[in-house]
C-alpha cells in the first residue's frame, strides 16, 4: 500500500501552555448582535456539551431558566 502525504491548513493557529493543566484558548460567543470573547476557555476534545458561566450567557442577553434542563456528568461529579 501507497501512502499519500497530506497537508493541513488552518485558518488560525494557537500555541497553548504547556505549563497549565488542560487546553486554554480563546472561544467567542455569539447570539445575534452579541457577543463575548472568553480568552482563555478550556477545551476537552471529547465533550460532549459546551459549558460557559452564567455570565455569558447574561452578557449574551440570553435567559437561562428559558432553556431546557440537562443533567452533566463528569469526572468530578453530576451538576
């Protein structure tokens, strides 16, 4: 079998620490008009949810009793 090499391109590269525990990156968020930068969110690249501060989601505008209760588990328990 041939192996063909392949190159990958990315629009935005990060360069993270590897000196803080877990991936750190800037994310943004946004609803419509608004929107607000996280820098330095951490990302878990088998989540299965997004999970943000409840500041977020009132810088968004958003309200979160509106949306639909969703029990998570992880490692460090259920919330």
């Amino acid at each position: 079998m041939v192996t063909v090499p392949h190159t990958l391109t990315f629009d935005n590269l990060y360069k993270y620490s590897t000196t803080v525990e877990g991936i750190e990156i800037p994310v943004q968020l946004s609803v419509g008009k608004e929107s607000v930068i996280i820098p330095d969110a951490k990302l878990d690249t088998g989540a299965s949810f997004c999970i943000f501060e409840q500041g977020y989601c009132l810088a968004l505008g958003l309200t979160l009793e509106s949306g639909f209760p969703q029990r998570v588990e992880a490692a460090m328990g259920r919330f």
